[in-house]
C-alpha cells in the first residue's frame, strides 16, 4: 500500500488531499478427507450424553479447493474543514481477479471493478460536543466458497449517525450511534446440499450502540457500552434473524489505580460482560441461551517491568457459544473459569 497526502488551503476550507493504491494477491489450498455419504458415524445427545463412539478412520484425501485472488486498488480522499464543520469524502476503485477451482465445486475464473464511494460529515456543536454522520460501501471476495454455481463478490453499504462527547471537567467522553448496514450475495450454507454454499438476497443489520467511558480522576475510570441489533435475513430464511448475533450485548468495567504511597504501580480493575441468546441456524429452528461472565484483572508496575493476573469467567458460568464448521451450526462450552499471569518489559 502507498499513499501520497497532500495539505492545501482553497475552496473557502483547509484541505487534506490522500492517494495511494493497493496490491494484494492471496493464495490458499486446502485438501479433505470427507465422507462418502451424509450418514454421521454417531450423535450423542448432549442433555445425557454417554461418550461411547468410536473414532472415524481418516479418509484418503477427496476433496479440494484451490483459489487465488489478485486485487489491486486505487482511492483518493478529501477531508475538509470549514469552521465547525469537517468533511470527508472519498472514491476506491477496485479490480478483483477471481480465480477458484475444486473438484467439488464450480470453478470460477472470472476479473470484477468496484466502484465504492464513501462520505461523512462532522459538526462541533459545542466544545466537546460534536454531531456525526456517515455513508460508505465495501466490496470483497466469498473467499472459501463451495457452490454448484459460480460465486460473485460480496458487496455492503453502511450508513450511521450520532453524537460524539468529551466533557472537559466531567471526565465523560463517548460516542453514541444509530446504524444500518446490509449485504448484498452473502455467502451462506446450502440447506438443499449438505456442504455447500449459496449466496443468499440481502441482510441487514440496524441499532444502536452507546461506549463510554467516565474519568473522574486519574485514578478512576469506569467504561461501559451497549449494543442493540436487530437483524433479518432476505435471503433463504426471509425475516429471520441472523445466526450468531445478540440481539442485545454489554459490557461495564471498573479500574482502579494507586498513583501515590508505597502501592503505586497497583492496579486493580473487574468488569461483567452479557449478550442475550443467538441463533444456530437459518431458518431460525435452534438458538444458544444468553450468559453474562465476570472477569477481574489485577496488575503492579515495577520500573520497566508490570506483573500482571487475570482471571477469565470468574462465577464459572457454564454456558455454550456459537460456530460454524463447514456450513454447519454447532457449539462448544464457553472458556471455563480461568487465570493467567504476564510479565511484560517496556523497553
């Protein structure tokens, strides 16, 4: 990647001119050993599971998938100011060269431009209070993907809006947004073909998300964020949500440091993390329960040298979090009740 600014002062506003362009070429082959049938080795009922299977023998190799993709890039921003108010805007135009072969597959050899614009725009209200809006698109390969048609490039637009903050003499600063983004040909698993992918209609995403943080000294601060999304799929399962996104998730921690006396350098801090449920698969039919875990964190500064210990999911709490292994939806225990310790040396 290069880029080439430029500052100039015209059109009434101070200008920041940036160019640059992109290369990127990417490479990846994989080879499985698959079943020949759809027919699973065994299920175990995981309310009262009893571990008696027996380990599958590895299959020789019998599938593959061999892809290569070549992109190369060109954009040029401006970002403006005009007193209070702050603009930017900027053009990227990309060339993707998309190659994909596999023996299980379609294969694909086929060079896509993009246009993808993007604009925002920044108001000071007041001092520390600034009003912000914003559009931009994406464009990108479905890298991976394993279809009885040929795949065509992932594409995205986003649009937000909200209220930026840093309060000087409160300590509060943070933003707080409304957003809406969707996607367009996302990849998805195949419910008529087991393994495969298609590329499904549209789904969107919308909400709201609150980060702040409040500092009332230095040696206090507490953060604390929320996200709504409500998501629906116009794809293969039209208005169902999305699998593997809360519908509600937060966050609230606390850190203290001592910054005087003979315990300066100690740093204590602990915080809650929570999300409600999510779903496992489109059409919605199954969803994993929402958690919250407790995590605490404790630290000392000793010259150049900062010891620290962690403790991850600190009630234990036993839940399941969501995956997806080869189009299929499937689970595994949350990380259990944990402690780590570091050394770090600044040098």
């Amino acid at each position: 990647m290069r880029t080439w600014p430029v500052t100039s002062i015209c059109w009434g506003g101070a200008h920041k001119l940036l160019v640059g362009a992109n290369y990127d070429w990417t490479s990846f082959y994989s080879a499985m050993g698959l079943f020949v049938s759809d027919s699973p080795s065994g299920t175990i009922d995981l309310a009262n599971p009893s571990y008696d299977l027996r380990y599958t023998p590895q299959l020789p190799v019998n599938s593959y998938t061999d892809d290569r993709f070549t992109t190369f890039a060109g954009y040029i921003q401006d970002q403006a100011t005009y007193g209070p108010l702050h603009l930017t805007g900027g053009l990227r135009l990309t060339s993707l060269k998309f190659v994909e072969n596999s023996n299980i597959g379609v294969a694909n050899d086929k060079t896509y431009t993009h246009l993808s614009p993007r604009i925002g725009a920044t108001l000071d209200v007041v001092k520390g209070v600034a009003l912000f809006a914003g559009y931009a698109t994406a464009f990108r390969a479905p890298f991976g993907f394993i279809g009885t048609v040929s795949p065509v490039p992932e594409t995205s637009s986003n649009i937000e809006g909200g209220v930026k903050l840093a309060l000087a003499g409160t300590g509060l600063s943070g933003t707080i947004a409304v957003f809406r983004q969707t996607h367009d040909n996302v990849v998805t698993a195949d419910p008529a073909n087991v393994g495969f992918y298609i590329q499904s209609g549209r789904q969107r995403a919308r909400g709201v998300e609150v980060d702040m943080v409040w500092e009332p000294t230095p040696a206090f601060s507490l953060l604390a964020n929320y996200a709504y999304t409500d998501t629906r799929d116009n794809g293969v399962a039209p208005g169902d949500r999305l699998i593997r996104v809360p519908e509600s998730s937060g966050r609230i921690a606390a850190r203290y440091r001592v910054l005087h006396g003979p315990a300066k350098g100690l740093a204590i801090g602990a915080g809650i993390s929570a999300f409600t449920s999510r779903e496992l698969t489109l059409p919605n039919t199954i969803a994993v329960p929402g958690y919250a875990a407790i995590d605490a964190q404790a630290s000392y500064d000793i010259g150049r040298f900062t010891l620290g210990t962690s403790v991850v999911n600190l009630g234990n709490r036993r839940a399941f979090d969501p995956y997806s292994y080869l189009g299929y939806p499937v689970v595994a225990p949350n990380q259990p009740r944990s402690a780590y310790v570091t050394l770090k040396v600044r040098i």
